[in-house]
C-alpha cells in the first residue's frame, strides 16, 4: 500500500501528478471565469515559495494572508507552508487596530494581500509591528505612486521567484522534505466573543486527518465543485475548502466580489455547500421578498406547495415509506412549478449534501431547505477541534440536534453537562498561550467545549447553548438565550436579537430589523422612510416585530421545558449591531455581554414599567470615523400564551 502523503504541501504534489489536467481553482474575472489546473496550481507555488525565500521568508515564520477568496491569497498559504511556515489568515473586513493584534500576537514578519484597502490597513499600524517588514500585493489598482520599502507587487515577487528557483534548482524540493506532519499548517484566531481572540495552532496531521474523515463521509470526489465565499480566515473555509481539495481534488471557486456571489454560485452549480445559518438565513430572507413582490397566484402557488413539502419533503429526502400517493404526486408537480426552479436560482440544483455549522440554526429554517429537497445537514465543531465533532449522516437526520460523533471521535457529557471531546483533529494548542492551553484541554486530552448539552437515545448530541449563557429565570426556569434568539432570527424580517432574562422574572429582548426586507415591506406599503433608525422606530413595524414575537411564544408555550421563557417585552435598536462597535465578532457571533453591559441604560428599562427609553450611542462609520446615534426606543409588550391557547392559535 502507498504511503499517504502526510503535509499539504506534499498532498498538493501528489494531486498535481495524478491529476495534472483537472481545474483546481477557477475565478471569475471581468466576468469571465479562469481556471487553474492542478499541474499550474503547483508551477505557481513553487514559485511562490522560492520568491518569498529570496525575501527572507524561513522556516517557522509567518505570512498574513488578508483578502477576499482569491486564488493567489489560497496559493500565498500553500507558499508558505512549502517552505515550513505557518499562514495565518486575517478577516478581510477587520479595522486596523484589530489587524493589528494579531499581526503582534502571531509575530508575524510577511503579508500577502489582496489590493490597496488591506495595504492601507497594515501600513496604518507599521508602527506598531515592527516584525512586519514586507507586505505583497495581488491588486496593483491605487498603489501606483506608494514608495513604502515594505511594499512589493505580486508579479515582482513571482518575477524574484523564478530568479531563485533558476540560481537553486533544488531548493524547492529539499523544503518539502523538510516537513512534518506535527508541524504546525495554520493559525486561526478564534472569534473573540469574551475578549481577544485566541490564536488556535493547527497542525497538518490534525487538519489532514479530518478531511480525510470528512471526504470519506459524504464520498467526495475529484469532480466535486465548491464556491468559497466564506472569510478565509475562518477555520470552515480552511477545512472545508482548503483541506479537503487537497484530499479529494476538487476544484475551488472564487467569485467575482461578495457581492456576486449569489449570481456566481447560479453559474457555478456547487456540488456541495457549506455556511453559517446567517447566510441559510439570509438567502431564505431573499426567496421570502420575491415571493411577496410576485402576483397572488404565484404567492398562493408557492405557499400551497410549500404546506405539501412541509408535510412530505423530508420523508421523501430520506426515502421513507408510508407516504401518502397523493403527497408524492403532489410533491413531483411543486418540483417541477417551484422547488426545481427555486433551487436554479439559489444556485443548489446539483448540491448534493449542504452543511451548516458555526452556531445552532433554527429547527423551522433547517426544515425549509430539506423540505425542498436539499439535503442540508447540520455540524457541530470548534476551531479547536478542526470543526468536525459531529455530523448527521444522509438519512439520519434529526432538526433540532447536530448528528452523532464522527468516527474516531470521543464525545463526553461531563457532570455539569458541558460538551467535552477527544479527537485526531484536536489543537497542538493556544499560540503563546500555555495556560489557556491547560484550561481547555485536561490532563485526559478532553477539550472542554464551553457548550452544554446531551445525547438524545438515538446517540445524536442536542446542544442547548453556551454552558455560560445557559441560566434560570427567576421562578427556576430553564433560559437558553440562543435557542430563543434563533427562533427569532427564523422570520424574514429579524436580523439578529439579543435575550435577557437569567435571574429575572421574565424574559426580553432587543431585536435588529432586517433592513431588505422590511425596506421592501414598508415600500409595498408606501411607508416613506430616511434610514434604518427611522424604519425602526415606525409604529407599523414595531406590530409587525411584535407579530413575529407573538408567533415565537406560541411554539414556545407548546415546550414544557422552555413554556414561561416566553419574550414579554423588546425593543427595536435603533442602530444595526455591527463587529467594527465590538457588538459583533468577525463571524456575526453576538457579543452578548459587551451588548448588555453598552445598553444596560436600555436593558434596564426593559425590566421597569417604563414604555420608551432615550438611549446615545457611540459608533464607527464606514469611511472609519466615528460619531454618536441616538434615539427615544419604545418598548413593546408582547402577548404570551399557555399550553392551550398556543395549540389553538396554531
């Protein structure tokens, strides 16, 4: 039996010799797709790796890699990791001074970016990196008449490349022999919601063996497509886009800019898909304004056989029997008239297995998709863990619990009911963080999640929430802040929301409008508005936010465990939570402390008799000023319900 290649840099070898002819990256450019073969793919690296050589670049150091999914940037890690160096990728849309924290806490001494917004950021705090000497650009638009020693364009750098792999023919070669699978392949800094992020060490043994876990499990192949949207910096992309076309040899694609993504993945036609609930939720948010912009029969076209794929899609998905006929006939004509050409235009006609994973997603938005017949599967996983813990299999799917574990992986419910996992794909540990390290992982090698949750009798894990925002109310009732914030965020027109209630005597809420779908709403209605603070406060949306919350307490009131944390009263914020006001992290994780510690003046008001609340509020600009928002917030009382009288609104 061949030995298994075991870096990435090997893997890109190996893919390169079997299959020298296969596309392994496309991008779209000016509108037109262009495509990279594998056996290009490793001209291009190599050249790379001798071109950041002739910089200096050695063994151990580390190259920043900032941008959109771009070819070049993917190229730039697999560089740098050829020559025993360790990537560590940034989020693209990070200010300045959060760049600058990790570009100091990873000592990172070489950047490669996308175009002159990422250079602007990094020669902003030059100052206080000292380590950083060189900084490669891929997009030379703006940067014409910069003369910063430290800059240097992509083509100069190739151009050094070749030059150096010309003078050492065999330096290339004799790196890779160099490396070890227990060398370290990544770091990714984790989302930060209590603090600063944490740099996780991941090595290429760690990362290497979960795809191959995870190619296994789906049975991905080399003609397997996806489209990489997802920050680069985030550990989903890396596994999921990176890691696995090394194993598998499928084919990257990167769009144009985020905002054609949409339209790219149309074009495309992913094999499989992979992304937080906030993008399920937001395409979702997307299908619910067009049918609402379409005529009657349309509207009563989808919404009838939507009622038949609620009934009987997800049996027909996992192959069930007891069926019956006519819901199968019925089920065939929606697909033709609407799931068929629904999916055409989400771009999932040839999705053969969907993820989602990053935070819990609503049981009502997880039923839509497989309703329709994507086969959309829920994850469960960390960045310490390389993600993957657990994970439905196609035909074991159950909505409100995130799978069994995968093999080769240990899943222990500790005394206080927190997640505790053993795995292959467990961190090296915390970047210059050893006593972080020992607080996570035991003297057993169990990483404690910091998730609570339990089995179910099938063997599948249920996590309820964060073990730390899991609490009581008053009367001893059991409060889980994000189950009831996703049950929230399932309706088209709330965005994000923010529960309070533990050690109180009923639970509230502050809530973001979605300002597409309400703009579109208050359009069809022709309610005039000047922007988001206006449209928010407007007394027609307020009912309409309160109608959303009336229908979230009533599946409530039907939960024995979760009936009296019913949302009583909320408000709509007058601004949109934002990561650049540390109200959000990078990957729009609620910050929920820091939000409840910047509005106590309005958390506090929920819990008076009070019925508006003034409120001022600091907050950063697009163009990186900052400047004050404030607003009179009404308070808004919501009706709840008992066990009978929800079971008869439904």
């Amino acid at each position: 039996m061949t030995e298994q290649p075991d870096t990435f840099p090997r893997l890109l070898l190996q893919q390169a010799r079997l299959r020298p002819a296969r596309p392994a990256f496309r991008e779209k450019d000016l509108g037109i797709w262009q495509t990279w073969t594998w056996a290009q793919v490793a001209d291009e690296v190599r050249i790379l790796a001798c071109g950041l050589a002739a910089l200096g670049f050695e063994r151990g150091d580390r190259l920043a890699v900032i941008g959109d999914n771009r070819p070049r940037l993917y190229w730039a890690m697999m560089a740098a990791q050829a020559l025993g160096g360790v990537p560590v990728p940034l989020y693209q849309d990070a200010v300045a001074v959060e760049m600058a924290f990790v570009l100091q806490d990873a000592d990172v001494g070489f950047a490669v970016v996308e175009d002159q917004e990422q250079v602007d950021k990094l020669l902003e705090v030059l100052p206080q990196c000292p380590r950083l000497k060189h900084i490669c650009f891929d997009d030379p638009r703006g940067l014409r008449h910069y003369r910063q020693t430290e800059l240097t364009g992509f083509e100069d750098l190739r151009a050094a490349g070749r030059e150096f792999a010309r003078r050492s023919p065999g330096f290339f070669a004799g790196e890779l022999e160099k490396g070890r699978p227990s060398d370290v392949a990544v770091i990714l800094y984790t989302s930060g919601t209590t603090g600063h992020p944490k740099g996780v060490s991941q090595t290429h043994a760690a990362m290497i063996q979960t795809a191959r876990v995870l190619v296994a499990f789906d049975g991905f192949v080399d003609k397997d497509e996806i489209l990489c949207y997802l920050p680069m910096a985030w550990v989903g992309d890396f596994l999921y886009s990176y890691a696995q076309m090394h194993v598998a040899g499928l084919c990257l694609n990167c769009p144009e800019s985020p905002d054609t993504v949409m339209t790219d993945l149309r074009e495309i036609g992913p094999t499989y898909y992979f992304g937080p609930p906030r993008v399920y939720e937001s395409i979702l948010t997307q299908v619910m304004i067009r049918i609402e912009d379409a005529g009657w029969i349309k509207r009563r076209m989808f919404h009838g056989f939507m009622a038949v794929a609620k009934r009987a899609g997800m049996g027909i998905l996992e192959g069930k029997s007891g069926i019956p006929l006519k819901d199968r006939l019925l089920y065939r004509l929606g697909e033709i008239l609407v799931y068929g050409p629904l999916k055409n235009v989400l771009g999932m006609s040839r999705v053969r297995v969907a993820y989602t994973g990053g935070e819990a997603i609503g049981p009502d938005l997880f039923d839509f998709y497989r309703s329709i017949g994507i086969n959309l599967k829920q994850l469960y996983g960390m960045t310490e863990t390389c993600v993957t813990v657990c994970m439905h299999a196609s035909g074991d799917v159950k909505l409100e619990t995130v799978g069994p574990p995968m093999p080769g992986v240990e899943v222990r419910i500790a005394d206080s009911g927190e997640v505790l996992v053993r795995s292959p794909g467990l961190m090296k540990e915390y970047h210059k963080r050893p006593d972080a390290t020992r607080e996570a992982i035991d003297a057993e090698g169990f990483f404690h999640t910091g998730d609570a949750g339990y089995f179910d009798a099938g063997g599948h894990l249920k996590i309820i929430d964060r073990a730390k925002d899991v609490g009581r109310l008053a009367d001893g009732t059991l409060f889980a802040p994000k189950y009831l914030e996703n049950k929230l965020k399932f309706f088209p027109y709330i965005k994000e929301a923010v529960c309070f209630g533990h050690g109180r005597d009923k639970v509230c809420a502050f809530i973001n409008i979605d300002m597409a779908a309400i703009g579109n709403w208050a359009e069809r209605r022709n309610l005039p508005y000047t922007g988001y603070a206006d449209l928010a406060s407007q007394s027609a949306v307020l009912d309409l936010v309160r109608e959303c919350v009336e229908k979230a307490n009533r599946d409530l009131a039907q939960d024995s465990t979760l009936a009296n944390s019913q949302i009583q009263r909320f408000l709509v914020l007058h601004k949109e939570l934002e990561a650049d006001d540390g109200e959000l992290t990078r990957t729009r994780k609620v910050r929920r402390r820091h939000i409840a510690d910047k509005y106590a003046v309005l958390v506090d008001a929920l819990y008076s008799d009070r019925t508006s609340c003034f409120v001022e509020t600091q907050m950063r600009f697009e163009d990186g000023r900052s400047g004050t928002v404030s607003a009179d917030l009404r308070i808004v009382e919501a009706k709840t319900f008992g066990a009978a009288a929800a079971r008869k609104a439904a």
